[in-house]
C-alpha cells in the first residue's frame, strides 16, 4: 500500500533496533508503506539487541510469555528464509541453582504441573555431561531441549534489509526531537526537518522515556546489562553443540548467564541481576563499568567454571528500559489512537521480537492483534 500523497508513508517506526527492526518488517511484509527512523545505524551495538546471542527460553522458565514463544520460533525461521540467514539456534538450556531457590523450585512446579518430567542433574552427571559447570553437593540442573539462542545484531539486519527491499525507507542518524500527533496523522520532527505518517510506532528502547515524557511511568528506569568474554583453557568444551545456554542462580538477588560465544577461543558471561539502574541514556559510562560488577562475575567464573580463565578480556555494555513491574508497554499512547508504543521490556524481550513486530504491524495498519496484548496495555500505569 502506498501512501497517501500528502504523507511520506503509512507508518513511521521510530528506531529501528530489537523491535523497530521487526515492525518495519512486519508492516512491508502486509503489503504497507513504511519509513524508519534511526538516531544511530542499523544493528549499532548501544541498545538492548547487541552482544552476539540471546536467550530464546521456549518453555517454561518465563511463565509470562510462555504462550508466544511457539509462534516468535515460527517467525525466526520465516525470516531466516526471508534473509538467508541463520538466526536463532536450538541448542538446548541449562537453570542451574539450589532447588530451594525460587528460580528452581518454581521451573519444576510449573513443568510438574503440566506433566512434564524435566531431566534433572546433580553434581555428578553434571560433571560427566557438562563439565564447564562445577557444581555444588545441593546444587541441580534442569535441561530444557527446546531453547536456545538468538543472533540479535544478524537479526535487526535481517529484517531492516528484508524491509527495504519491499520498499521501506530508513533514515539513519536523524534523532527524532517530537512526535505530533493530529487527528489522521501524525509529524515526526528532528532538528531539521519533518516527516508526516498516518500512523507512528515508538520503539526507541532506552531513549524512549525521554521522547514519549509525561507518557512515561512512574517508576520506569533503565538497566545495564552486562556481557564479559573469558578466555577459554579447552576450546572443544564451549562450542555450540556442548556448551549450551545457561542460567544460574549464584546467590539470593544474584544470577548469571551464559551463551556460546561467536569469537572462537573465548565464552561469555552475562550479570542477570543485580543490575545498575539508571534513569537516562546518557548516564551510563560505556568505557568503565564498575569494577564490582566485574568482580562479581570474574568470582563466579573462578569458583563454578574452571575451563575458562578467570581474566575479562572484553566486555559489552547494553542498556534497555524497565517497567515497574518487569512486563512491557505495548500499545497507544494518547488521545488520537495514532501514536504505538512498545518499550520496557526490562532486559528479555528478544526472543519475542518479531511476534511483537508483528503485533506492532497490526495496530499501525489500525487491525486488531490476533494476540490479547491488555495485560501490556500503557494504561496499566496511569495514575
């Protein structure tokens, strides 16, 4: 569809990263015109959808979005057959952590309470089938066949380039200073021009509280998230096939995580939680993270991973924005009807991204979602 000729297209995507990336998609792929645009360049390493992999946890370890998880494989590998690439490897999972901890014991209440008999190991098999991982006497791990991981830079390529190719526009390194919306359009300004969609989709991650203002919740902040690369005393052990993605309760209110590294001769190693919050952008320090939350992490790989050596040779520093409640935004915000928000998704929503792309597609092209999408509802928040 194109567009109206007193509009410069249909829909506007305002950053085209995790979720932008997958709505510019979705819509062309509907047959509407679109336009993105990007303050930075498509698959830039400053938002939450950079550091090589992440998790796709497809059963039951985020009860929440256990429901789509199903239908965001689907869409992974229709756009690996859209692009030619490969994106999201089913390789399997490890949870690790005492079965007294809430991650553990509430992964196996919600597996017992749907028939399913989880493979649960304890220190010994571990030892034998993963021994990457040293584990204490009361310590088990739960294996999961159907996760895996995702490629988030390939991926946010991915579907931009697939857009363009049907036709979308995407301008990079314009910074969207206001949206306008009007009764059947909306005006996208930068600093030195401005654009005019029937409809707009903000999906500008951690930058999107300071666009959206007053529509912000009370409570919302950003979050680090942080990635170290270790160098690895046994190659063999930590390639895709045997070193599978991992989740690790270590202490109360700490865990880590894991996933198969694509620089040859190292591994990864994510800090879950506790996270550095901030509650702008340009708070965070990209070239120092703090020295305790590294240590945190080198303490963890010297005590549970002893074929990685116990030295940072890299790391990566991610920020993604978070709701109160840890659920994310998704829907319109004001009084026209023309204005989408998805953002919040507090450190976890890229393996649902295209499916939300695909919901952001529906609402811009004025559908309905075949997904009940309420409980993300804006409104939630309103005072």
């Amino acid at each position: 569809m194109t567009a109206s000729a007193d509009l410069d297209a249909e829909v506007g995507v305002i950053g085209v990263g995790s979720m932008g990336s997958m709505a510019l998609w979705q819509t062309t792929a509907r047959g509407v015109s679109a336009i993105g645009f990007e303050q930075f360049r498509i698959g830039h390493e400053l938002g939450a959808g950079a550091g090589e992999g992440r998790q796709f946890r497809d059963r039951f370890l985020e009860e929440d979005v256990r429901g789509i998880m199903a239908e965001a494989r689907d869409e992974y590998r229709r756009l690996e057959a859209d692009s030619g690439r490969v994106l999201l490897t089913i390789a399997g999972s490890l949870t690790i952590g005492r079965p007294d901890s809430s991650l553990i014991s509430e992964l196996l209440a919600r597996m017992a309470a749907e028939g399913y008999r989880p493979r649960v190991m304890g220190r010994r098999e571990m030892s034998e089938r993963y021994p990457q991982h040293v584990l204490a006497e009361d310590e088990v791990a739960i294996w999961d066949p159907e996760a895996g991981f995702v490629r988030p830079e390939l991926s946010v390529v991915a579907a931009s380039a697939s857009a363009l190719r049907r036709g979308a526009r995407v301008e990079e390194g314009v910074t969207v200073t206001a949206i306008e919306p009007r009764a059947d359009s909306v005006v996208i300004r930068s600093a030195d021009r401005a654009w005019r969609v029937r409809r707009v989709v903000v999906t500008t991650g951690a930058w999107t509280w300071r666009l959206l203002g007053a529509a912000k919740p009370r409570g919302a902040d950003l979050g680090r998230l942080l990635l170290t690369w270790f160098p690895t005393r046994n190659d063999d052990l930590f390639t895709v096939e045997r070193h599978p993605v991992f989740t690790r309760v270590v202490a109360p209110g700490v865990t880590m995580y894991g996933l198969p590294s694509q620089w040859a001769g190292t591994a990864r190693v994510g800090l879950a939680g506790p996270r550095s919050r901030f509650g702008d952008p340009d708070e965070l320090d990209r070239v120092f993270v703090p020295a305790g939350e590294v240590r945190t992490v080198v303490n963890f790989v010297s005590r549970c991973m002893p074929d990685l050596e116990p030295t940072v040779i890299r790391t990566g520093t991610y920020l993604d924005a978070y709701t109160p409640d840890g659920q994310p935004i998704i829907g319109t915000v004001g009084d026209t009807g023309n204005v989408i928000v998805a953002a919040g998704f507090s450190g976890r929503g890229f393996k649902m991204a295209p499916v939300v792309g695909g919901i952001l597609a529906d609402l811009a092209i004025g559908q309905r979602s075949h997904l009940d999408i309420r409980r993300w509802s804006p409104d939630r928040f309103a005072p």
